[in-house]
C-alpha cells in the first residue's frame, strides 16, 4: 500500500496523462471527475448512489461546514466521512472563493479574511491557521490553501499585489499543516490573474514550498474560453509534473478536454448538478434539455447504453413529466444521470490516453459539444 500522497504516471497522450493517486481512504485514477457536495452531501444522492455512478473522490467546503454544522461539531461526530457516511476520498475547499461568491462584508488583510455570515450575518475571520484548523477537523484527505481568487479583470497591481498574499498565507497554510501526519495532503493554489509572468512567478514561489498537489486558481471566473485557455496551456506545463495538477471549477465537456489536454490531472464543476436542477441532460451525443415538447410523447430512455438507474428505468417522457411538475425525483434522476456521464466521460477519457487516441476522442465529444455548447 503505497503513502498517502504517492502520485504515480502511467501511459500519457501528448501533454494528457493518467495517473494514480493515492489517499489516506483510496486511490483515485486521474484525470478524475470530482462531484461537488458542498454542505456534506452531493445534493440529492446518496453515499451508495454516489459508489453506483462511479464517483471516487468529492468535494466538500470549509466555508459551508464551518458555518453550519461546525467544524467542531463534525469533528464530534468523527470526521466528515464518519459523519456523512462516505468513505472515499474528500477534498476540501479552503472558503476563500466561497468567501468571496456568497458572504457580505468581506475585508481582506495579512491577517487573513474577515467576512459576515451569509447565514446570520455574525462575523468570522478565516485565517491560513484557522483554515488549516478547520480541515483538519472535518478530516478531509487532500486540503487546499487559503487563497485570494483574483476577481476577474483585476489590473495588474492588484494581481501583483495579491500574488505575494496568497503566496504568504500558502507558507503559513504549510507551516500550520504538520507534514503528512494523519495523511492528509495540502495543495498549494497558483494565481496571478490573466498575466503569463505572474502565473509563473506564483508557480514558483509555491514549487518552492513543495506541496502534495497544485491547481491553477483564479479560472472559470467569468474569462471567455479563449482567455482560459491561454493561461491553461502557458501555466499548466509549469506546475510538477510529477504532481497532481488541479484546474479549479472547471468544467463543461469541452474544458474538460483542454484541460486534459494541458496536462491537468483534476476537475471539479457544479455543472452536472446544478444543470440537473435546470433540466439539462449530457450525453455523448450533446446535450438534451428535457423540458423540450418534442419530449412529450417519447418512450425511448434518455441514453440507449447509459447504465444510470434513470436511463433503465423510465423514458423521456416521464423525465419531462417529472420536471415540468417540478417532482423532487426529477432532481435526484437528473444527478443520477449526469454524474454517470461524466463518470464514464472520464473513464473513457482515460482510456483513449492510455490507448494513444486521445485526440480523436477530444475531436469525437467536440462535436457533440459544439463552442457554443460548452
Ligand atoms: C466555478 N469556477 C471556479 N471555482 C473556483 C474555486 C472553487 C472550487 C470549488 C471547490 C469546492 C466546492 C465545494 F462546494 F464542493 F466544496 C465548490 C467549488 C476556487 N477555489 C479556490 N480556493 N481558489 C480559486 O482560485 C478558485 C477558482 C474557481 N473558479
Ligand atoms: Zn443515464
């Protein structure tokens, strides 16, 4: 059984790559998927369903957790995977992008972030310390640093600026994390806005407090595809290569690929669930929004050869019954369904790396999922 934070490369495509690695409760198979479940759980699944669609590692947030139920109270209960009865792999936000996307009131300074509730309006102050304190009470096995997501169109002062903070509570958030004694990782957070040099000068500072992983930061933020895409494939190749690399928040199917593509080894995106909620439906062969009248009458499943319960069980027509009559069940079926997809996305992803064909795979989904499309 190898550490906690082994990261082994297997057969790689170009700059895409798979891997393995391992944590403190499994191993986990990149380039992977990571379901979002902020506030312990991955809203309308259950752990089992989550094992059944092929999830190996989720989310969970330091901002929800810390507001409610506590950290400590989590902690009481036995850890975050006691208590929401998952035993996979967790990886935990540090709050700060939560921070700034939900709470009121926010200041920003050495010391940290002071920001009120968005639940009770109470104040809090989420320092690198307290938020390596508050992961390590939840139990999580990989933990990232607390950062400043630079907003989108910050100059270049700003970002400069911001770069040396986020690098400084990077150093603290190691220092507060006694190296790899219960095996859980941390993973350090490259910003430097939408500057190739400061990205660099970021990727450097934090390569020299060697972490167990690094994702690029500061992305999906509101840039066009062309903006992303120029800082993925400039910073990407800076990041270890012997390392787990994270692109936070992205993506739809074809930020996937480019991601993949780069050289990122993790992902994670509210859009299978939150587009569960809207009745946007993925499948390999595009997208389909199930509230669509030509649905009206169809008995066909969603997706002929999609293992998902919703896609054995029930036609189109009853999903677009479901959501037209807003039924909860119409909620839990759609997760059900696009987590699968993306589950096997990325399965097949893999295998078309290992198998030296990933462009053709790359150039196969775009086509289901034009520009426009994502
Ligand atoms: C959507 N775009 C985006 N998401 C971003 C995120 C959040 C990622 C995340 C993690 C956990 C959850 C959980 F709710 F499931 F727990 C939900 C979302 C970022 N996070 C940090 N720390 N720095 C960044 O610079 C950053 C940039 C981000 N762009
Ligand atoms: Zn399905």
């Amino acid at each position: 059984m190898n550490l906690p934070g082994t990261f082994t490369l297997g057969p790689g495509d170009g700059s895409a790559r798979t891997g393995r690695l391992t944590t403190a409760h499994g191993e986990i198979e990149t380039p992977v998927f990571m379901p979002v479940g902020t506030q312990g759980t991955v809203k309308s699944l259950c752990p089992d369903d989550l094992r059944t669609i092929g999830a190996r590692i989720i989310l969970g947030n330091t901002y929800h957790l810390y507001l409610r139920p506590g950290d400590e109270l989590v902690a009481k209960m036995g850890g975050l995977h006691r208590f929401m009865a998952w035993d996979g792999p967790i990886l935990t936000d540090s709050g700060g992008f939560q921070v700034f996307s939900l709470s009121g009131l926010r200041r920003i300074t050495e010391e940290g972030v002071t920001f009120s509730s968005h639940i009770d309006g109470s104040k809090h102050l989420f320092s690198p310390e307290k938020v390596i304190s508050i992961e390590r009470n939840l139990g999580s096995d990989i933990m990232m640093v607390l950062d400043e997501c630079v907003p989108y169109g910050a100059d270049r002062a700003y970002t400069e600026k911001s770069l040396g903070l986020t690098t400084r509570w990077a150093t603290r958030c190691r220092a507060a994390h006694a190296p790899l004694d219960r095996g859980q990782l941390l993973f350090g957070i490259v910003q430097g806005g939408f500057f190739k040099d400061l990205r660099a000068e970021s990727a450097r500072q934090l390569i020299d407090l060697a972490f167990e992983g690094y994702a690029l930061g500061g992305l999906s933020v509101g840039e066009s595809r062309a903006e992303m895409y120029d800082i993925l494939y400039d910073a990407t190749p800076l990041l270890p290569a012997d390392k787990p690399r994270y692109l936070m928040g992205v993506g739809a199917p074809r930020d996937l690929l480019a991601g993949m593509a780069a050289g990122i080894d993790m992902f994670d995106c509210v859009l299978p669930t939150r587009n569960a909620r809207n009745g946007t439906l993925f499948t390999f062969q595009g997208k389909v929004n199930i509230k669509r009248a030509e649905y009206r009458e169809d008995d066909s499943p969603l997706e002929a050869d999609c293992p998902c319960y919703a896609c054995r069980t029930f036609s189109k027509a009853y999903l677009r019954h479901l959501y037209v009559a807003r039924e909860l069940l119409s909620y839990r079926l759609n997760t059900l369904h696009n987590l699968t997809f993306f589950s096997r996305f990325m399965a097949q992803a893999r295998q078309a790396i290992r198998e030296g064909r990933f462009e053709a795979f790359r150039t196969a989904m775009e086509a289901a999922y034009p520009e426009t499309d994502a």
